[in-house]
C-alpha cells in the first residue's frame, strides 16, 4: 500500500492505495479530535454520480435561437469531446462579448469548492475572467452578509472580530461567564474555509469548563451547545435575541447596573439609544416584560441573567446564524452595544465575540501574520459588482435597483453565468424563484466534479478533478500548518484540473501564454509555496524548502504571541488607539447609517418585527419556525451521497427535528417520512422527534441535493429535503442586502402516499 498525505476543509488525512483504489484512509496522527467526515473520502473519486466526459444540455444544442431555456433541470444531456466543449465555451464568451459586454458575463460563483491555493475553482475563474475583460461579481457572504457591512459602521472591522477576537483559552484563564446567543456548536467547528490540521475546539470548551467558567445558552436548540459544559438552556422565538438583549440592557440602565463612564468614554450615541430603551419617542420601554412578550422568556429569567451578566466577567457571543435573518443588522449591533454597556470590552475573558466554534480557529487561534500566497487575480476591468445572495434578482431584473450600504446599484442584463466551485441550488433561498430567474440566461456553464443540482440546471458542464486527483497545499485562516495535498490517484474518467481548462479556453482566446506564464502544477505551486515562505522570512520565521515540506507533508508554523483580548488596546487608550469608525469609538449611534435614511435600518439598534416569525399572523397558516442549521455529517451539500451522509438520512431523506408536542399533534413519530410546506414549496424530509429542539421550532439542516420530483418545474416538491425550497429570498436590509433564510414559517404533515425515489446521486439521462 502506498500512502499519501492530503487535506480537506474538515481535516488532514493519510491515504493508503492498492492497485490504483483508495483503501485506506486515516486522520493525520497530530489531529486530536477529527471529523468523521473525513469517512467520506474514499467514495469521492470513484462514484457514479461524477461527471464522467463534457456534456451539453440537449435543448441548448438543438435549439440553437432560444436554447430552449425552461429544458434546465429536465433535459438530458449530450456527452460531447474536451475539443468540442471548450470550442462551445470559448464561442459562447465571444459571442456574449461582442453583443452585450463583459459586464453581462455574471461569474459571482459563490462557494467554498475544495481546499488547496493552487487549484482554487473561483480563483482560476476570475484569474481567466479578468484577462478576458472581467464580469460582474459580487460582494459578501451567504455566511455573515450582514454582519460583514454593519459592524464596521459599529467598530471599524467585522474581520478584527472574527480573526483576532477574544480566545475561549483567555476566558478559561479570566472569565466567568459566557452567554452565547445561537451556542457554540462543535458541530460547525469540524471545518474551517481553506483547511484545518487540527481539530482543538472541543479541548479548549472543555479547558474552560473545567476552569470554571459558566455557560448560559441563549437559543432554540440544545445541541448548539456541547453537554459537557452544562449550559442553562434560555430557550426563544428564533429571531428575537435583538429584543432580548434590549430587555437585558433596559435591565442593566434601570438598575444602574451599566458602566457609565465606559459608553461615554468609548462610545458614541448612547443617549440617543437610551431614548430608545426608555421609550421616550415611542412610548414603549423596552423592558423585561416587554422583551418576553415578543421572545417567550420569562422577565423574571431576563432580570436574573442582566444582574449576573454585570456582576460577573462575561463573554457575550453570536452565532453567525442569527445575523442570517430578517433584519440580521440588529442582533449583531445589540450585542456589541449591550457589551459595551457592561463595559468590559477590551478585558480579558470578557466582552464580545461573533462565531465561537462557527469554524475550527474561530474563537481559538488569532490569525497567524505568516498568510499563505494566492493565485495572481489582475483587476477585473468590469465594475459592476451586487450582494451575492441578490442572485435571483439580478437574474430577474434587469437594469433594476438595488439599495446597498448607501449606494444605489444598477442590475447588468446577465446573458452568460459562469459557475465553479459552488453550489447555488443547494445554497441559495427559495429555489423555485432561482430556477425561474436560472432560465433567463442565454447559456449557463458550469465546471463541477459531480453531477449536483447546479451541474443538472445547467447547458454546458465540464467534468473537473477532485482534491485526490491533484496536488496543492493548504493553510486556513487562524490554522498555523501547511498541510500537503498530495494526488492520490489519477483523474477520475475525463476530468481535468481547472487550471488546464481555462489554459486550453485561453489558448483559444488569445493568452494562453499570459494566463499559464509558463508555469505547471508543479512549478505553481513551487511560486505559491516561495511565495509563502517569503512571507514568513519578512516576519524573522526560516520555513524548509518546497522538497522537504512535500516530504514531510506538513509544515507547522511557529506559534506567535498574541494578546487573545479583542480591543484591549483601544480600552486602554481610545484616543492612541482609535476604531476604524467615523468617531474612532463604538457607535451605539451611527451618523454614516442615520444619512443612508433607510426605513429597514435604523441608526441605532432596534427591535423591527420580522414578516415571518412566531409572532406574526402568518402563524396561523404556517405555525412552526424553520431553522436550518450546517450539517454535521458533511460541509454543506459536498459529498452528500456518500457514507457519513447517508448514515444521518432517514429513508433516504434529509432529517427534520422536531418536538414531541408538535410531532405528537400531527400523529408523526421518529422514523416517518412528512411533508414540510409553505407557500413558497414543499420537500420531504424524515422525522427526528426530540426534545433538543424546542416547541414550535422544525430544524432541517442544509445540504441535501434538490430532486424535485417533476424535473425542470417551478412548484415541484423536492422529495431529499433541501429546506432552501421553503425559505424566502430577500435581503437582511438595504444596509446589507444579506441572505434571510432563519426566517421562515412552515408547516408539515406525515406524508402517507408512496414514497419517491431519490434520483439526484444518480447521473442524468444521456442521449
Ligand atoms: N437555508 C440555508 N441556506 C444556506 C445556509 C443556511 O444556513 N441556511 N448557509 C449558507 C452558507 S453560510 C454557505 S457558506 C453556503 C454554502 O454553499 P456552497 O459553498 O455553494 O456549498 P458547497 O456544497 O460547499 O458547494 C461547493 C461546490 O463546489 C464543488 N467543488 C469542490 N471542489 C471543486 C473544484 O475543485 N472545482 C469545482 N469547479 N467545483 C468544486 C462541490 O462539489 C460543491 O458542489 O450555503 C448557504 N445556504
Ligand atoms: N459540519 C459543518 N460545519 C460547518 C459548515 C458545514 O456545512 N458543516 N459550514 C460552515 C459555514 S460556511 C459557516 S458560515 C458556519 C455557520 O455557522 P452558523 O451560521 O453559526 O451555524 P448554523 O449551524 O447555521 O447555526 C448555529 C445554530 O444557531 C441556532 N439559531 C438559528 N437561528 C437562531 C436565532 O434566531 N437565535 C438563536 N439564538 N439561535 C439561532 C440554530 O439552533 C443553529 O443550530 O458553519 C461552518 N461549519
Ligand atoms: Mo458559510
């Protein structure tokens, strides 16, 4: 047996091989708690659902006017030659160059693709995108959107926050307490975006737990939080945390338990807001009672945990989830204002945090100053760029508006989608609005390993390698090791590295040469992994050379000290040490947002009722909330056929939690299959009845490939559960223009009639 190191967004393994199949696979030696789904490996190469040669969508072809564009999704495809294929392709940009620019070539491609530098899906695309004369792109995340654009009005950066926020190490050593608003959930902290060597946020919760360190979970599922730490479970509506902390911080004011000098020495606007908590212009004061009218938690529970929070060194965090709502803006600008009037940011073990455990390092490790080269992008010469998550607006409108952090941005009239390493009918909001705004484009081409949804909906796909098939390296944020990525085996049937496709596409359009500089896999990744060290040399740290890392497999980086207290220097001194924000202080009141006079973001945080929660009328119809969570058994859809996915599914279908009452009212029990629905689709999905998910809360978790049960058609009931078939698609506000998908209302009932088959791990028709 041969055996080869590699790495993955969710760990570092050993691969063994026998007679050219994978055999073996392993957790890297040094990694103390891996992740299972590390089980799913083996099966990623060699399954029938990869694309086996280039393929052409049969109405795209034959109808050479229209394309025949409500075929996407139903129509079977025509395997065709690598020559012909990227002739098509090659053709394709031209012609939509010629007619309407480059600005009508969308290649947004959101995704998280694989984990190597070199092989990047979305950095090879624009690296090929931009020297053909660019294309629109896109700003933010579907993961924290919202926060992304609010928090630097608040405190100058949201990134400061995320990759150099206060450790759960510091708060073992200094802290008391740690309410955490959507938990710390070890499920999440499996994966970190661009590689992990070691898994150690389990051991870092339990350091903290055994330094005696209380834990509060404020949220509507318990398994957000480890069982070791013994949190006290505050269960509420989802999407109401802005209105409990309001009730929390009109605690800590009528109490004159706040820090006074601190909102005013650090601060600005406090007595703006302070209006706002006493109800001076509204009338209503947004007390305990007020709080739990609209969130379900006791006052008595709200008063009690306010006292404790004031008389304790407390961490308040967020899960990134909360912010991916109706007016996400709110909760995260709340905490930070109810931090900064318990006036102990800046102190170790205490203040705020976004995202503890949300991604292995988050919350752990401080960003190393040694970063990792990454593949040379030139500037895309088109300007037009949207908030990702408005995809199936700017599909479907146009020259249409869109508001965004202050601007007014103008929709291009998209004629071509160009799509790596991403998955957007997995990801995206309401797929029956996506599959009708998916049909506007003239051609849509997409390169993908297997046959996903996203590679079914679309006219031209070409078959690209997967991580075993080639070799890279990784080094993840807040990660302190380059792992190798060595290739395992050969490519799997036809497919390529992406790399050689846009070289052969350049070839065809004029600058190969520009494109590739001369360089190969091998000599690439020689130029990122110098480049790297390079980076490391600049900060006094002598790295091996290429040979010896590749040997090794593995390259730790030398631990650096780090304050692990987020802001400490801007407590100790303000002035020496402003934030990056107009006043150079927290701004519980922003004079930038006040002038952007939106009416879905006001200039200081508020409680604004969402269309869809547990309090809005729309209940009676649709009476439960749906959340849906990241998935434990895989990163998001990624190798959702295979074993450690399969294991979780109930008859083949996706899980969806739910609370005895509930269940019990509809006659469901664990193990049945029902139907969730709202006005916006429909999905089969199989019950979990448990008690972890509170009343009137159905959790199913993202990642289950959309198979509609009538291909192709805007309505059909997705029968594997991919939850984004019910969610809305909408912007946070026009702050932020973030994703909503927490807030939704759905029903369901047991789903008696004959079960659908789960075709979408099967490949599609071909003629
Ligand atoms: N309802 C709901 N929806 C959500 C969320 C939620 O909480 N609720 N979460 C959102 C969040 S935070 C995120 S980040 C998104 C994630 O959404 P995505 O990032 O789109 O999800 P992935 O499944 O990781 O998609 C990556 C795709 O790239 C492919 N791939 C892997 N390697 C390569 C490669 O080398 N080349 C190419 N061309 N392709 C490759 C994989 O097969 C996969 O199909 O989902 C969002 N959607
Ligand atoms: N295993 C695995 N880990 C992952 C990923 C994956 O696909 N698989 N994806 C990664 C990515 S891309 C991202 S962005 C992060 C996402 O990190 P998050 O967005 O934080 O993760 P989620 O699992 O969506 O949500 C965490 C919990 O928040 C709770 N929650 C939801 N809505 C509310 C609310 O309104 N209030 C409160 N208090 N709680 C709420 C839910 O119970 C949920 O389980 O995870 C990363 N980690
Ligand atoms: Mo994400």
């Amino acid at each position: 047996m041969k055996t080869y190191q590699t790495a993955t967004h969710w760990g570092a393994y050993r691969i063994g091989v026998e007679d050219g199949r994978i055999s073996h696979v392993e957790p890297a030696s040094y990694d103390p708690d891996p992740s299972a789904i590390g089980r799913s490996l083996a099966e990623s190469c060699g399954h029938r659902v990869r694309i086996a040669q280039p393929m052409v969508r049969e109405g795209w072809l034959r109808d050479t006017r229209d394309h025949y564009r409500e075929g996407r999704g139903k129509d079977a495809f025509i395997p065709v030659s690598w020559e012909r294929a990227l002739d098509l392709v090659a053709g394709e940009l031209i012609r939509v160059r010629e007619d309407h620019g480059n600005a009508s070539i969308f290649a947004g491609a959101y995704g998280w693709a694989s984990a190597g530098r070199f092989h990047h899906a979305q950095s090879q695309m624009r690296r090929f995108l931009n020297m053909f004369g660019g294309h629109t792109n896109t700003v933010n995340t579907y993961s924290f959107a919202a926060a992304e654009v609010v928090v630097p009005h608040i405190v100058g950066s949201f990134y400061e926050v995320l990759f150099a926020g206060t450790t759960v190490d510091n708060v073992a050593g200094h802290g008391e307490l740690v309410v955490a608003f959507g938990g710390w959930p070890l499920k999440n902290s499996q994966v970190n975006a661009g590689g992990v060597s070691r898994h150690e946020v389990r051991g870092a919760q339990k350091k903290c737990k055994d330094a005696g360190v209380e834990f509060v979970y404020v949220g509507p599922n318990r398994d957000d939080m480890a069982e070791f730490l013994d949190a006290e479970w505050v269960q509420l509506r989802p999407t109401t945390d802005t209105a409990v902390m309001l009730g929390l911080a009109h605690t800590l004011l009528v109490e004159g338990l706040y820090d006074s000098s601190f909102v005013y020495s650090h601060c600005v606007g406090f007595d703006r807001f302070r209006d706002y908590l006493l109800g001076v212009e509204d009338g209503e004061a947004k007390t305990a009672e007020w709080a739990s009218g609209i969130s379900g938690v006791p006052a008595g529970q709200i008063i009690k945990l306010a006292r404790r929070m004031a008389s304790s060194r407390t961490l308040i965090t967020a899960s990134w989830s909360m912010q991916r709502a109706e007016h996400g803006e709110q909760p995260y600008w709340m905490l930070i204002v109810l931090a900064a009037m318990l006036g102990q940011i800046g102190l170790p073990g205490a203040g705020f945090g976004f995202g503890h455990a949300a991604a292995e390092g988050i919350g752990t490790r401080w960003d190393h100053p040694i970063r990792p080269a990454a593949l040379p992008v030139p500037e895309n010469p088109v300007r037009e760029v949207f908030p990702v998550s408005r995809i199936a607006d700017l599909l479907l409108n146009p020259g249409g508006r869109c508001d965004y952090d202050g601007k007014a941005l103008t929709f291009p009239d998209t004629r071509l989608v160009y799509w790596c390493g991403g998955n957007p009918f997995h990801h995206h909001q309401d797929l029956n609005r996506l599959l009708e705004a998916w049909r506007r484009p003239e051609t849509i081409i997409v390169h993908e390993p297997w046959w996903t949804s996203t590679a079914r909906h679309s006219d031209i796909v070409l078959p690209c390698t997967s991580t075993l098939e080639r070799n890279d390296f990784t080094l993840g944020h807040c990660d302190w090791s380059l792992q190798a990525m060595q290739k395992v085996i050969d490519p799997v049937a036809q497919s390529r590295n992406e790399y050689d496709i846009f070289a052969d596409l350049a070839d065809r359009l004029g600058f190969r040469e520009r494109f590739t500089e001369g360089r190969d896999e091998d000599a690439w990744l020689r130029w990122f992994y110098d480049r790297t060290v390079e980076s490391a040399a600049a900060v006094g740290v002598n790295m091996p050379g290429f040979e010896a890392f590749w040997e090794q497999g593995s390259c730790d980086l030398p631990a650096f000290e780090n304050p692990s207290v987020l802001f400490a220097a801007f407590r100790a001194d303000p002035d020496k040490h402003p934030l990056a924000t107009p006043s150079g202080k927290i701004e519980i009141y922003s004079e930038t947002i006040a002038s952007f006079g939106y009416d879905d973001c006001p200039p200081h945080p508020m409680w604004i009722e969402p269309q869809e929660w547990l309090g809005s009328d729309m209940t009676r119809k649709y009476p439960c909330h749906l959340l849906t969570n990241q998935p434990k058994d895989k990163l998001h859809s990624q190798l959702d056929f295979a074993v450690n996915s399969r294991d979780i599914k109930i008859k083949g279908r996706a899980p969806v939690w739910i609370n005895p009452v509930d269940a019990a009212a509809r006659n469901i029990r664990s193990g049945d299959i029902v139907r969730v629905y709202n006005d916006r689709g429909s999905c089969l999905a199989g019950a979990l009845v448990t008690e972890d998910v509170q009343e009137r809360v159905v959790i199913i978790p993202t990642g289950a490939w959309y198979d509609p049960e009538t291909p192709g058609q805007v309505g059909a009931m997705d029968v594997h559960g991919n939850p984004n078939i019910l969610t809305r698609d909408a912007g946070t506000s026009k702050l932020s223009q973030g994703p909503v998908a927490q807030s939704c209302l759905v029903d369901l009932e047991l789903f008696d009639g004959p079960l659908p088959e789960i075709r979408v791990h099967q490949p599609p028709a071909t003629v």
